[in-house]
C-alpha cells in the first residue's frame, strides 16, 4: 500500500499538507475521490496542478476541477528520459535537452525539440516519443512568467517532503495496520510544518502576477 500526500501553497505564500490518502492501487476514480474529498472540505479552486504522470490523476482533475492547468515534472520527465541514454552520451544528450525545456517559450522550445530528435531520434527514440505525447503538459510552465515557472515545472516540494516523513517512518519496516501506518505519517508531517515558517521565495511578486493571469479566481 502507498500514502499519497498532496500539498499547497497558501495566500501567504507557506506550503500546506492538504491531506493523506492510503490505497493499495492509484487510478483515475482513486485520484477522483481525492479531489472530491478536497472538494467537500471546502477547497474551491485549483489554478495549477503540478503532477508526476500518475495513472488517472490529470483525468481526475479535469472532471472536478475543470479549468485547472496541469503540468507534468519537467525534472521527473528528464530523469526517466536519461534512464535510456549509455553512460558515455548523457552529459551531451542532457546538454541538448537543456535547450528544450529551457527555451525562452513554447515554440523556440518546439523547434528545440524537432532539433534534438534528428540527433537522438535514431538512437534513443523512446524517450524523445515520451515528450511529444506529453507536449503539452510538460510545456504548460512557458505561459508563465520566470517566477512562477519555477515553483510549477517540478514537484520537488513534494519530493523533499516525501524524503523527510521517510525519515521518521523508516525504522519501522511493518504496520500492525492502516491507521498506524497514517498515525505515523502524520506525526511527522506535523513536525515537519512547524518547519515551513517561511514564504516561498519572490511570493509577493508572484501573487501579483497569479491575480493578473487568473482575475477573479484567485481570491487573495
């Protein structure tokens, strides 16, 4: 079984565990009934969603929050990317990649791409097909200004906290059950946000630019 944890940043620019889930599997109705739970505790609206590529969870939040931006982790996208690339042409292949996913926009970062096929494509054709089939959810972040761009095209916020709660849960290699299993996670989620005293770095220009792009739904 998984613990899932979701996390957000609130209108003072702090991160917020938002809740835990546990499930043996995850699919689109697991991810659903996560989202309708947030949704029944009150949360109204998701501006932008940054996700993993987790089986079902951007078709459940375009079902309950429909005009929600998803986007893809750009870092998990070039780690599986590499994982197909020989030890010798990594440090070039990850170079020209560079070009891609830090283009100055969409479609200099396109025809970065269309570039980086014909040297690659033969050779390591699978992992430039995972990156046009997920176009447009791994290049979400470039209708963005840097700012934002930077808190949105990775999940390492959830990363590191996942990290941390492992630190507190791993030395203890079985649950007699679920509850203690959560019991456990949320102690150490607790000490971990006495932690985040802090607001993330440039908020409050990056609440001015979220007011611009999303108007009336972002309630600040």
């Amino acid at each position: 079984k998984t613990i899932y944890l979701v996390i957000g940043l609130r209108k003072d620019g702090l991160k917020e565990v938002l809740g835990m889930w546990i499930s043996e599997t995850e699919s689109a109705s697991f991810w659903m009934s996560v989202l309708t739970d947030l949704k029944e505790r009150g949360l109204k609206d998701i501006l932008i969603a940054c996700t993993d590529n987790l089986t079902g969870i951007r078709q459940a939040i375009q079902a309950v929050f429909p005009q929600t931006i998803s986007q893809l982790c750009v870092v998990h996208q070039i780690r599986n990317s590499s994982r197909f690339v020989v030890w010798k042409e990594r440090k070039e292949f990850l170079a020209d990649l560079k070009l891609v996913y830090g283009a100055i926009n969409k479609e200099v970062a396109y025809d970065a791409l269309q570039e980086f096929e014909k040297k690659w494509g033969s050779k390591y054709g699978y992992a430039i097909k995972s990156w046009k089939a997920n176009w447009e959810a791994l290049t979400e972040y470039f209708d963005f200004p840097t700012e934002i761009r930077k808190i949105i095209y990775t999940t390492n916020a959830i990363e590191s906290l996942n990290s941390t709660v492992r630190k507190y849960t791993k030395t203890k290699t079985v649950f007699p059950d679920d509850q203690s299993a959560m019991k456990a996670v949320y102690l150490a989620i607790n000490n971990i946000q006495q932690k985040w005293t802090m607001p993330i770095r440039s908020w409050g220009i990056i609440i001015n630019q979220f007011i611009i792009k999303f108007e009336d739904r972002c309630q600040i």
